[in-house]
C-alpha cells in the first residue's frame, strides 16, 4: 500500500495509524508525508514529499488573505511538489493499492496507469456531495436540495493545477482527464459526531476515527498538574491568526472565572503565554497528546479540527469550540446539534466572559457526550478501513 496526505498534524495523523495498522497486518506500507508535521513516525516506512506546512502556518498563519496574496509564490510551489512528489513516490514503489488524501490531485492518474484501484480519504465530508448538509467550510446553514453545489470547490483544484497534472500525465505515462474514479471514498469520521447521509452511494464509507493504540507519556511537571485535577484544557493548534496573547489572557481569564485550572497547549500559534498571566493554576505546553489529558479535564476548548473533537467527545469531555476557519464551524454546528457542545464562540467574538458561561454550561452536556464516548469506544475506525482497502485489491 501506498499512503500520501498533505496538510497539517491533524491530516497526518490518521494516515499514520492506519499505516501502523497495515504494517501489523502484514502489509508492506509506504506513507509519504510533508516535514515536520509532529506526528510520531517511529517504525514507518516514510517518504518526503518535500514540504513544509508547519513552517508555512508559522511563517504566514492561517490567514485566507495571506493565502491569496502568496499563491503564486508560495502556495502553488507546494502544491506543485504535493501533486509531484507523490506521484514519484508512487512510481517508485509500484504498490497494489494507493489511499489518498484529496490534497494529492494526482492520485487518480498514478493509480489508473498503475492499474491499481485507488481509494480517497476525506478527512473532513467536503469531497462527497450530499443534500443533508452542506461542504465542510462553506456554510453552516443548511440549504436543502441545494447543499449539494457547496461541494463544486473540491473539484476546482484540477483546473487550478491543470499544468501540473499535465506534468503528472508526462511522467506516469498517462493520458490527462482519463482517469478511473476512485474505488472508495473512505472518511475516518465516527457516527457519534456526524450521522451518515442516506444518499451518499455504497463506495462511501464513514468507519470511524483512525487511531493509534498507544499514549504518549507526559513530561513530570504536566503530569502533576493532570494528576491534580479540577482543570480545563485549552489548546488551538495551528490557529495562527490574530493576537494569540490577547486570546490567551481571555482564555486565562474566562477559565479562572468558571473557577478551574487551566492547562494550555500553544501550539503553532495559537496562544501566547505571556510571564503575568501565569502562575499556579497554569500549566503551558507547547503539545501534548490529548488521550494522554482529555479523560482528566473537565472541559476542552479548542478550535474545533476534527482530531481534536474525536479526542475530547472519546474521552467523555465536553468541547467547548472557538471556529477560527475551514471545516470547524462545521463541526461546531454538527456537535451543537447533536447536544453534544454549547453554542460554540467564533474566535472572534472570544471573551473572558464568554467562556466563562459556556464552561458553567457543560455539566448539561456531560451525559449526552459520555453516550457518545461509548459509542466510540465500540468502534475501529482504522480496522474498518483497513478491510475495505484489502477489499479493492
């Protein structure tokens, strides 16, 4: 098998446990990744594909603008080496399967000149159309009849990048615009947050979070501050956007006022920390592997990414979601809907005060999010999908 994603920690992480999950099947597995993603790829076979999107957050933040303004200096570079990079990658190793990520727009000429059936992973549901809801980072209004043309935008990328993939075409010895759909579109989500639409077709498949069996250990002076108890965890991730101090000293603040701890993950950017605003009752790290202090927090505040929600609602603790961008306030409106989150604060609209109501909200939500949990707990997402790709070959 040959597995390619292209993003941030939360796009590589899934692929990583599925890889390991092959690997112990019996699979001879090759994961091709960007740099620097944080993602344990201890024991994997693992290829570059030659970027940097941590860097590219660190460098530019999440910021729609700045995306827009550095296309054609930055962004389109990187996707020119996505679209490539895998595709050597693929050639190179001549696998019988190829899973992808929708990032890697050259998937289906790799796989249809290969001969080998291919299968897409749609980590967020923005690929797949569906009248139930609307594409992940659209609209979280639901439209009726017309969520289905939300989902043009995922089909834009071919014609955006048409002269690479002409490239692609070149090097694979293919044909450009004959390509094979994929054989299965496969979504590592759980049925606990996002109930599966009746018309997506039978090739579609929602198996379940993809995980790995095993939590990294805590650094001595977190571990006590866990261990202590009567704390809210609050991290964003790479949400690089805005004054990540004056969100800090509103997170700080509201949390203090709910009358917990707090233990705050910076992330790429997202908090910053500054000396006044610490003390006792505040631990900061830089990550920190949620199963590891999901189940001991009483709440969760973060941004709303899909691995992060998987996270808390598996462990049993109520989310509380500040949507910055993309597909989370989708995910905001799904939880809220389930009962499974109060109203989530657009980052914002973030205060002290705000967050302070939420957290003394999500006692009501408890009961709702530990069904969840166990619900959660009877799947295998990564073993579901591990089966449905041996089925393709």
């Amino acid at each position: 098998m040959l597995l390619a994603t292209a993003g941030s920690r939360g796009d590589v992480e899934p692929f990583a446990a599925l890889a390991r999950r092959a690997l112990d099947a019996g699979h001879d597995v090759r994961l091709v990744v960007p740099d620097h993603s944080g993602v344990d790829l201890t024991g994997l076979d693992v290829v570059s594909m030659g970027v940097d999107y941590s860097k590219l957050i660190t460098q530019q933040g999440v910021s729609v603008a700045a995306a827009i303004r550095s296309y054609r200096s930055t962004v389109q570079p990187l996707m020119r080496a996505v679209i490539m990079e895998s595709a050597k990658a693929a050639m190179d190793f001549g696998p019988d399967v190829l899973v992808t990520h929708p990032k890697i727009l050259s998937a289906g000429l790799v796989a249809t000149s290969l001969g080998v059936p291919h299968a897409v992973v749609e980590i967020v549901p923005a690929v797949t159309p569906t009248t139930a809801f609307p594409a992940a980072g659209t609209s979280t209004r639901d439209l009726g009849r017309f969520n289905r043309y939300t989902y043009g935008a995922a089909s834009a990328g071919g014609a955006m990048f048409r002269r690479d993939l002409r490239d692609v075409s070149r090097l694979v010895g293919g044909t450009y615009g004959r390509t094979a759909p994929p054989a299965a579109t496969i979504l590592p989500i759980s049925a606990a947050v996002l109930d599966r639409p009746a018309d997506w077709p039978e090739t579609v498949h929602l198996t379940g979070a993809w995980t790995q069996d095993r939590v990294s250990a805590l650094d001595p002076a977190t571990a006590d501050f866990v261990a202590a108890g009567d704390f809210v965890y609050a991290g964003f991730g790479s949400m690089a956007a805005g004054d990540a101090r004056a969100r800090a000293q509103e997170v700080i603040g509201g949390i203090r006022a709910a009358g917990y701890r707090a233990l705050l993950a910076t992330g790429l950017g997202g908090l910053e920390v500054p000396a006044e605003l610490r003390g006792d009752d505040v631990h900061v790290i830089g990550s920190v592997d949620h199963a590891a202090v999901m189940p001991q927090a009483a709440a969760a505040v973060h941004h709303g990414g899909i691995g992060t929600v998987h996270a808390a609602t598996a462990a049993g603790t109520v989310s509380v979601l500040v949507p910055f961008i993309a597909d989370q306030p989708f995910w905001g409106a799904r939880l809220r809907a389930k009962g499974l989150t109060p109203d989530p604060i657009p980052q914002r609209r973030l205060t002290a005060q705000r967050l302070s109501a939420a957290l003394g909200a999500v006692e009501g939500f408890s009961p709702a999010v530990r069904a969840a949990a166990g619900q959660m707990a009877g799947e295998d997402g990564t073993g579901s999908a591990l089966r449905i790709i041996e089925g393709l070959r």
